[in-house]
C-alpha cells in the first residue's frame, strides 16, 4: 500500500509540474493563435480588394518571419526564466551563459525625399530635377609644400567642367598650434591664387595649383600648425548650392621645419635633379637600363632622377633601376592610385609639379623629358659648362634630334643583339619645316608651376636658342618595344624611309662603350643578363 500511495503522489507532482509549465506558457500560446487568427483574417480580405492593390509574397514572407521570430524569442525568454527560478544559483549560471536572443533584423533604410512635378496656380506645370551621386570630385591633393616663409603651394586635381564653365575660388587659411602664456590659437587666411598649367589638356580632371601667399612668415617660431585650403565652386554645377570644402592639406609639428633652406644663398643638395613624367606600359628593361646609366654619367654625383611608377616599373624594370637607388642616385614612387582620377596621359602635369615643389630647395637646375629621350652635349663641354653658360636664365629649352626605331647598319647584322639601342639605331630624322616638341630646365626656385614642354609661370627669362650647348636625341617608339628595333639593314649615309629624308648620325653610337664601361665600374656586371 505504502508504494501505491508514492506512485500516486508522484504521478500528482509529475501533473501539477506540466500544469505549471502549461500555465505560464498559456500568455504565449494565446498571443501566437490570435497572430495566426489575423494573419488568416488580412488574408481573406486580400481577395476583395481590386487588383491594383498588391503585395508580393516576400512581403508576407517577411512579415510572416518577424512575427514567428519576435514569438519565439518571447516563449524562449520565458522558458529560460522560469528555469532559473527553478534551479540552483550554479544551474542558474549556466543557463544564463547559454541564452542568447537573436535581434530582429534592421529595417531598410529609407530613401532620400524625391521632389515632385506639381501644377502651379496659373496651370503650368512645375517640373523638377533630382541630382544624384557626384559627377566629379570638387579637389584631389597629391602633396603640399612650402615655398618659403610665407607662401606654399597645394598640387592637386579638380573637376575640369567646374574651372571650363564656372569660376571656383580658393582661400588658404593656417591655424596655428597654441602656444604659452595666452594659448591661442587665431587663424590667418589670405586669397589662393590658382594657376592651371594643362589647360585645354585636362580630361574629366585637369590640374590645379593653388598659391597660399600670407602677408606675414608663417610658423615663424616653428611652434607647428595647419594649412586648410577652402575649395568653394561658387555656383558651379549647381547654381543652386555654393558648397565649400575645408581639406586640412598640411600639418607642420613643432619644430619641423628648417628654414635655412629657404634662404636664397644656401647652395642646394643637389646640382641636377630629374624629374621624370608618369611611367606606364610594357617598358624595356634594357632600354631603361641604358638610359639611366647613360644620363647618371652624363650629371655626375650630384645628381639626382625622381621616377614616377604610374604601371610601367615592373619587376623586370625595377631589378635595373634598383642598383642605382641603393647607390642614392634614384627615387622611385608608386603613383599607381592617380588612375582613378581620369586625367590627361596618366595625370604627368600634376605629377611634374609635385615633383618640382617637393623638390624645388634641393636642387640649382631641375631637368624635364621623358626614358626615350638622351640630353647630349658637345664633346668639348660638360654639363656644367653648358649650364653655367645659361645661369641667367630660369629656364631654357632643348632642340630635338628624332631618331628611327627602325633603321639600323648591316655592319651589325648577326651581333646587333649585343648593342645597345642607342648604339644600333643610327639614323637622324632631318625633314625640314617641322614643328617638334622641345624638353627644358629650369632654376625651379624661380618657377610657380609647371607644364611636360616648358613653364608658362615663372620670373626671369627662357632661352630658346641652345643649339650648339645642348640638345636631346630622342628614339621615339623603343622605350616600349620589347622585340628586337632592328627591321631595316642599311648601307648608306641618307636615305628615304617612308617618305621621311634620314642621315646617318653615329653621335650616341661613339659614346656607348664609355657609357658600358661606367656602368661595369659603378654597379658591377649585375644587369649583363638584361634583355629587351
């Protein structure tokens, strides 16, 4: 008797046990059966309504899927917390370590106020139009450097449509950092002054340099501070909108800046410095490797060539420039990021004058041509003599001599993959009344900007006439050729080639095996395997 009275009373704990849960469930249970009761409900009178009414079925479905998601997490929560009433203080933890309560999803965001077309009071029709994204970027800073004590200069890009139909304007402000015993901080703003070197070049983006000139030094005490440039359109785009951008484009820490570079009697680290156009392409190693060899010869320890990576220094190229920037003489940057900005020939305008501001207190004469090209002057001058000779100029152009990448001697047929191109190709363009592109240099500490053929802003005075100290041969189309140049064998002193009158001039090809034998003596035989 005693069991039967044990197992009827566990059979009425195990009851009351299931009538509990079952009782503090019901509030969930009830609100899960009246969601389905109106679900059913809004679905019946879906099928009075007209037809143009509509709702998909991922509408339902998502509906559908908050209303079960929102339920569970209820009865869940519940559950959980009437088992923590139940159990132990140690039962109770590791519940709470196992509960976990899934959000509900976020909403999408809503989309941005569409103005409408609306019917005015004397019946014409209000039409509107609603911009959307960005057509251009307002500024692109590439770099920004100081060009004495009170002026600096902000290289960059910006919407060439805005500078081509509207007149956007610029100020420069620099915002000191505070300093004892008052600790303020006043800015000083002045006007910028813009000058677009590429103009009539430019594509989506043409360049801009802005000029921050100050009435008074800036971070005289070299206690540090911030250079803004504030970019306005001034109604250009939309006249609607005056929208002006403050871009922090230089920041000077305390005690950054030397200032004895400005002085105009501090002689300049370097005596020549190349600063080289955007690289792109399938370069040559080879002709890469003669140029450089040939042109470090040519300017001498002093010198110094910048070299602007923007795709065309691959590892191939780079094995051949990497010896002569262990030995200091060269300076490679990754421009490649510039491509997202479409600009004339791979952006070489902004490139140059951030070159020839970043630069401009380092060097006493700045070069500007292209891999293709060899400055050359007469066997009876260097260099030095030939620059000396133009001191008071600040700038001077350079007559070119066009070479074929075609023609070669037949002296060199079966060995003329041994030489060098500037060795094989051999034979002068001399077509008469022909305009050709010049190269130059200039004194950059006189040059405010700068172009790919010469500075249009500048003090001082520019020689055109240096055609007995200094020229460049230029062998246009082999810098990218990687097959062999020779197609031609000739014989003769002048010749007619497609239509163009040629001379044999073999003033490149003498000076090659000096140029071999530097090379060997600077770096070693390290780039003998070099191929085209």
């Amino acid at each position: 008797m005693a069991k039967e009275r044990e197992k009827a009373v566990a059979a009425g704990g195990e009851k009351k046990v299931f009538l509990g849960v079952v009782w503090n469930c019901a509030a969930e249970l009830k609100l899960l059966l009246t969601a389905l009761l109106i679900l059913c409900s809004v679905a019946t009178v879906l099928q009075f309504l007209p037809s143009r009414f509509t709702i998909s079925t991922s509408d339902l479905r998502f509906c559908i899927s908050r209303i079960t998601t929102t339920t569970t997490t209820t009865i869940s929560t519940a559950a959980a917390l009437s088992s923590l009433n139940s159990s132990s203080s140690s039962a109770a933890a590791h519940a709470a370590s196992r509960l976990v309560v899934n959000p509900p999803p976020p909403l999408p965001a809503s989309p941005p106020a569409v103005d409408r077309d609306r019917v005015l009071e004397n019946g014409v029709i209000k039409r509107v139009f609603n911009p959307y994204g960005s057509a251009a970027y307002n500024f692109i800073t590439m770099g920004t450097y100081r060009g004495g004590l009170n002026t600096f200069a902000i290289n960059g890009l910006a919407s060439k449509p805005l500078h081509l139909y509207s007149k956007p304007t610029y100020r420069c402000e620099w915002v000191p950092e505070p300093s004892p015993p008052s600790n303020s901080s006043k800015p000083i703003t002045t006007v910028g002054y813009k000058m677009l070197p590429d103009w009539g070049y430019g594509r989506v983006y043409t360049t801009v340099i802005v000029n921050c000139t100050f009435s008074e030094p800036i971070n005289a005490g070299n206690s540090g501070g911030k250079l803004y440039l504030l970019a306005s359109t001034s109604g250009g785009g939309d006249t609607k909108f005056d929208a002006t951008d403050r871009i922090q484009v230089l920041e000077e820490p305390k005690g950054s800046v030397d200032f004895e570079a400005f002085d105009p009697n501090s002689k300049p680290k370097y005596d020549y410095l190349y600063c080289g156009s955007s690289l792109y392409g399938n370069l040559s190693p080879q002709r890469v490797r003669e140029w450089i060899a040939y042109h470090v010869r040519l300017f001498g320890e002093r010198s110094h060539f910048v070299i602007h990576d923007a795709g065309g220094v691959y590892d191939e190229v780079f094995e051949v420039l990497k010896p002569w920037m262990e030995l200091g003489y060269v300076t490679l940057q990754d421009i490649r990021d510039q491509e997202r900005f479409d600009g004339y020939y791979h952006n070489q305008f902004m490139v140059v004058n951030d070159c020839l501001h970043r630069y401009k207190f380092m060097a006493k004469w700045m070069f500007f041509f292209d891999v293709d090209e060899f400055i050359y002057v007469p066997p009876k001058s260097t260099i030095k003599t030939a620059l000396d000779s133009l001191s008071e100029y600040s700038q001077f152009t350079i007559e070119q001599m066009p070479m074929n990448s075609k023609l070669c001697l037949t002296a060199d047929y079966g060995r003329y993959y041994r030489k060098w191109g500037m060795e094989k190709l051999v034979y002068k363009d001399v077509k008469r009344g022909v305009r050709r592109d010049r190269k130059y240099a200039i004194q950059p500490r006189n040059v405010y900007a700068t172009g790919v053929h010469m500075s249009q802003n500048l003090v001082g005075k520019t020689n055109h006439r240096t055609n007995g100290k200094v020229k460049y041969y230029h062998y246009h189309g082999s810098i990218a050729q990687r097959r062999e140049p020779c197609k031609t064998l000739l014989n003769v002193s002048e010749t007619y080639f497609e239509k163009t009158p040629y001379v044999l001039d073999t003033t490149m090809r003498d000076v090659a095996w000096a140029v071999k034998k530097f090379e060997l003596k600077m770096i070693g035989n390290r780039l003998q395997n070099t191929r085209q």
